[in-house]
C-alpha cells in the first residue's frame, strides 16, 4: 500500500466524528490567519474533506480545494456546491492554473506524504503559481526527532480541550493495529529539522521563515512561511 493507496479510502486517522470536526474548523480558521487579504485567491493543497472551508471562502475572493482522491473532489463539490467562490480541483489541474495567478497556496499536513523529489516537484509549482508578492503557506511539517509518541500525547491534549478525550485514548490503540501504522513503518514520512527546509525554500526561490504557532492542534510540528517576491511582507 502506498500513501495515495492509504489516503483514498477509509481512515483511522480521526478517532470519532468530534474529533474530525473539531480538527478541521482548527485548521481552517488558522489558515484564515494567514490570509494576506479578503481579494486573495487561494489554494489548499492536499485539503482532504475539508468540512470547514466555508469559513475560508468567507474570507477571501476564491478558494480552490485540491485533492488527489477523486471521490474526495466528488464530495467537495457537492458539501460546496452553493458557494461560487469554491472550486474542487485535481492536482493536474492546480499545475494548469495561470502563472503568477495566486495569492496564496497552504500545504496543511501534506509533505510528509511526499518523496523529496514530490516535494521539490510541488514547491517548483507553487513558485510558479504564486503573484510576485505571493506566500507559501507550509504546516504540520515533521521535526526528524518527533515520533508517534509526541504525536499521541498532542492528540491527548487536544482532545481534553475538546470533549473527546475518551475516543482518543481508544482511537490510539485502534490506530496501533491500523494499516496507517504499518504503511508509516513501511514507508516512512518525509521529516526536516527548521534549517533544512529553509534551505530548501531558499534554493527554491522563496523568502522564508517559521510562523509560530503551527497550524492546527500539533504544537510539536512546524509551520512555514514562503513568499515569491524578495520582500517579506509582515505576518
């Protein structure tokens, strides 16, 4: 099973319907934060379900949500088929968007399902889509020395402070005999310390730095900020 493979069908990823949903309204009002004004066009790569992102189109001018699961887009579609200012689209078609046509592109929880090759492959993408003062917006990113020990103690506190504590203690160890433990065993995820992906960003073309905090409920992993132009705007 590859990460695609994995991702395409049924998860043990959220521990109940709470947490899902819990999880996506997080993550979708930090990415509004990191909005660079209410007439960006935007895109969240990698969105998955995405059951917030109403509270992203109410923020900015339009909002494309690409995933590569085609039943995934299939649901996008219809969950946001009242809002003209949403789009679901296949990464083939992110890559056919307009040069310098973005405002901003959020990667939330994605690379660390990529080769490095994908990643590069992705980030010589996102340059090119992105406005002269354009940003990058990369999130959840993986130290190399955090494990899935740091990761069940974050997803504790996260669910005490929403009401689903319960489910996470017994979504844990469903998770422990999971295919996801076994594929990232197999597979691996794809982890950098701050400094390397800085580098990376640089030789890519970007002007980067960490944001504080990271998006969504994971203090332990690291957000970035790139942007395409040589002056960095403020936030």
């Amino acid at each position: 099973m590859t990460w695609a493979e994995y991702w395409s069908g049924e998860t043990t990823l959220y521990v109940s319907a709470r947490h899902k949903g819990v999880h996506y309204e997080t993550v979708a009002r930090d990415i509004v934060a990191c909005l660079p004004g209410r007439d960006a066009r935007v895109v969240d790569y990698g969105c998955g379900e995405a059951l917030s992102a109403h509270l992203v189109a109410e923020a900015c001018a339009q909002l494309f949500l690409c995933d590569s699961t085609q039943a995934v887009r299939e649901r996008l579609a219809a969950r946001y088929a009242g809002r003209a200012n949403i789009d679901a689209i296949a990464p083939a078609q992110f890559a056919q968007l307009p040069s310098g046509t973005i405002d901003m592109i959020v990667a939330n929880s994605v690379i660390q399902y990529l080769s490095a090759s994908e990643f590069q492959h992705f980030l010589t993408i996102a340059r090119d889509k992105l406005r002269p003062a354009g940003r990058l917006v990369i999130a959840d990113v993986i130290p190399r020395q955090i494990g899935p020990l740091q990761d069940a103690a974050e997803l504790l506190k996260f669910a005490a402070a929403n009401g689903f504590l319960l489910s996470a203690g017994s979504g844990l160890v469903k998770s422990f005999f999971s295919s996801y433990r076994r594929v990232r065993q197999r597979l691996g995820l794809l982890k950098f310390n701050e400094a390397e992906i800085l580098n990376l960003l640089t030789q890519s073309g970007f002007v980067a730095h960490r944001r504080h905090p990271n998006i969504g409920h994971n203090a332990q992993r690291m957000t970035f900020l790139a942007f395409a132009g040589e002056a960095v705007p403020a936030g």
